[in-house]
C-alpha cells in the first residue's frame, strides 16, 4: 500500500509541475509562482518522509516516485496529443 500511495503522489506531483510549466510559457506569473512553491513544499515533504526509511527502502521509494513521474508526463502528454 505503501508504494502504491508513493507511486500516485509522483503522479500527482508530475501533472503539478506540468501545469507549473505551462503556466511559464504562457507568461501566467501569479500561477506559475503560487505552483512552484506548492511543488517546492511538495517534494521537500515527500523527500523527508522517504528518507526516514532505511537506506534500501528510500532508494526503493525513490524509483517508484520516479515512475510515478514518468507515468505523469506520459499522461498529461499523451491527453494533450503530443
């Protein structure tokens, strides 16, 4: 359950820097600065709960946050047909 709710935060996380980005491009200042703070407190939250863990099982977190990325970006590119 652990890395299920690690996999779907990456995810999460992912279509916030997202919009993040696109909010940049679009010169979108106040949104752009409120979603880069929220992704800083974010990963900062997320980082120190994962490395609470022992050492095996951070690097375990790690990798699944990334895929939970990966998927992310592949979603939100795949929704907007790139």
């Amino acid at each position: 359950m652990k890395y299920i709710l690690i996999f779907i935060a990456g995810f999460i996380i992912d279509l916030i820097i997202t919009k993040y980005t696109k909010d940049v491009a679009r010169n979108r200042i106040w949104s752009a600065t409120l979603f880069s703070g929220l992704i800083t407190i974010a990963n900062f939250t997320f980082l120190n709960i994962i490395l609470r863990d022992p050492i095996y099982e951070s690097v375990i977190s790690i990798l699944i946050f990334a895929v939970g990325n990966c998927f992310g970006t592949y979603f939100i590119m795949k929704r907007n047909g790139a």
